[in-house]
C-alpha cells in the first residue's frame, strides 16, 4: 500500500476511486467494515481504493483534555489499513487550520476533486468538516448530485455490546481483553523496542523483556497471557502489566517473560497479543512468596496456552 502524507502530496493526476474515510483509531470490526467494503466496491468499479484517515486524533488538537489515549500508533493503524487492501492511504495531518475547512468545501475540493471518488464509504458516526457539521447525511446530499455514491456502514454490536473505540478503551481498563479482541476482531496488540531492566524477573528465575508501559496505556494493572512477536518469530508468554509493588511500586513497565524461548531481545521490537488476564497486580510479603506465585501464573499460563510444561 503506497502511503500519501499530505493533501499537497496526492497527484492531482491519480486517477478514480473508491474512498473509504474515517479516523480509524483502533481498526476494529466496524473500521475494517467500511475499508473492506470500499476495497469491494472498486474492484467492481474497477478503479482504485483509496483509505483516508486523519493525524493526530481530532480531538487532541480541538479539545485536548478530552482526546482518549490512542488504541494504536499511527504507523500500526496504517500497517492495519494496508492488511485489508486498499492500494493508497492518504494521511491528512489534522491541523487547527485544516479544522476551520467547511464540510461543503472538503467534498468539493478533496473527495470529488482531487481523490476523484466515485463512490465513498463512511461509518454511521463519521464526521468532518467545520464544527463536525459534515455529517453521513450532508455528505450524501453533497455527493450524490454529482453521481457519486455514499455508502454508510451500519452500527455492529458482538455479544450485545456496541463495536466502536470507546467500548474496547473500557474493555481494557477492566483488564478484559477477551471483551476488546471480540470487538477488534483481533487480540488487543502492544509494541515497544525492550529495553534493559533491574534483571530481578533473571534472579527469580523468569527473565522478562521489558517494555516501559507508553504514556496513557490502557489495559489494567495485572498479568496477562500473550504470544510474542519478533523479527518474524513467535512464543507464548507471560505478561505483567503494572509498577511491581513488592520490588519497585513506582515506575509501570510492561515485563514478558517469555516461555520455551529465550532470545537475546534488547534493542529489538517486541509485540504482544494479549490473550487472557490471569489476575490483578497485588503485593506479596516476600520474595519467596513472589517466585512461587509466578510459577502458578506460568503454570496457569501454560493450560490456557495449551503450551505443554
């Protein structure tokens, strides 16, 4: 997938397409609907898809002390984007300048203009423009007129519960990562490059790789099993997610000890799949009391894995 960052950056030349547009945070079922589909439709078209997608988050230039943490890093939503076929992504980086744009002037410029839609999907809550006036229903009465279809993906709800980025934020501050992956259509996924710690898991017996938890990190305080990634190889882990209250109790880090591998991983990017939470984060009266307790959650681990011990 051709990557375009900027609007200045899109050939003026670049022939027809299908958009699908949206901020697309966390790429979760009902984000992969709207893409999926526009990637349909112009292959039936036979023109080609086009994703748009905008960065930062709106809300963290218009309202910063409301914008949530982000569910995934822009290069992440992008590699995302790119897995469900769009041939380009454009990135518009969301500006206070680009904010004051009319949703009138937006299609008329962007959309029909330059990106040459002939039909556009959009989610049920998408909006654009001045004031966020650029609505599902403004955008149909501004495209059709000129031939181009709007499709408007419907909400989707799994097990009851509403798909969308604030309902999977709430998942993970609950620690459920079964809720968030049945809603992200896959395990919630956390990457970071490790970094060298106290070595205290290698003197218990569980060398980690450590990860230092970003700034606004979600899922709850607590252990975690997962599948590790890196450089293109796999192995089951244990996770513990918090500030280790009986040796630390201050810095959050994210500590995966790794079962059956043990690579030398400093420096490298290491990417998490949680998989099931085995308990919360608590503090024990000793050291001693620790080891044996990470040995059940390596045990615990290893059944809900199906990794054999």
């Amino acid at each position: 997938m051709q990557i375009v960052r900027g609007l200045d950056q899109y050939r003026p030349d670049a022939p027809p397409s299908v958009v699908a547009q949206g901020t697309f945070d966390g790429i979760h079922l009902g984000h992969q609907a709207v893409i999926r589909m526009a990637v349909g439709r112009a292959r039936m078209l036979g023109v080609r898809p086009v994703a748009v997608t905008f960065d930062p988050n709106p809300l963290a230039v218009l309202r910063p002390s409301e914008a949530p943490p982000e569910l995934l890093s822009l290069e992440e939503r992008l590699e995302r984007i790119g897995e469900l076929g769009p041939e380009v992504c454009l990135v518009i980086p969301f500006t206070a300048e680009f904010s004051q744009v009319e949703a009138e002037t937006y299609v008329q410029d962007v959309l029909l203009g330059l990106l040459g839609a002939r039909e556009i999907v959009v989610g049920f809550n998408h909006a654009f423009g001045r004031g966020a006036r650029g609505t599902p229903e403004l955008l149909k009465r501004l495209a059709e007129p000129a031939g181009v279809l709007v499709h408007v993906v419907a909400p989707l709800r799994v097990d009851g519960v509403a798909v969308s980025s604030t309902s999977i934020r709430e998942a993970l501050r609950d620690g459920d990562v079964g809720r968030a992956a049945s809603l992200l259509g896959r395990p919630y996924t956390l990457a970071g490059v490790v970094t060298r710690g106290a070595a205290r898991g290698r003197a218990l017996g569980f060398p980690t790789a450590n990860l230092t938890g970003p700034p606004g990190l979600l899922l709850a305080d607590g252990v975690y099993t997962a599948r590790a990634s890196w450089d293109g190889k796999f192995a089951p882990a244990v996770v513990n997610v918090g500030v280790r209250p009986t040796v630390d109790g201050a810095t959050r880090l994210v500590e995966a000890h790794l079962l059956d591998a043990a690579p030398d991983l400093y420096g490298r990017r290491l990417t998490l799949a949680f998989l099931h939470r085995i308990r919360a984060e608590r503090r024990f009266d000793s050291l001693e009391a620790l080891r044996a307790q990470i040995a059940a959650d390596v045990a615990t681990a290893r059944r809900l894995l199906g990794a054999p011990s």
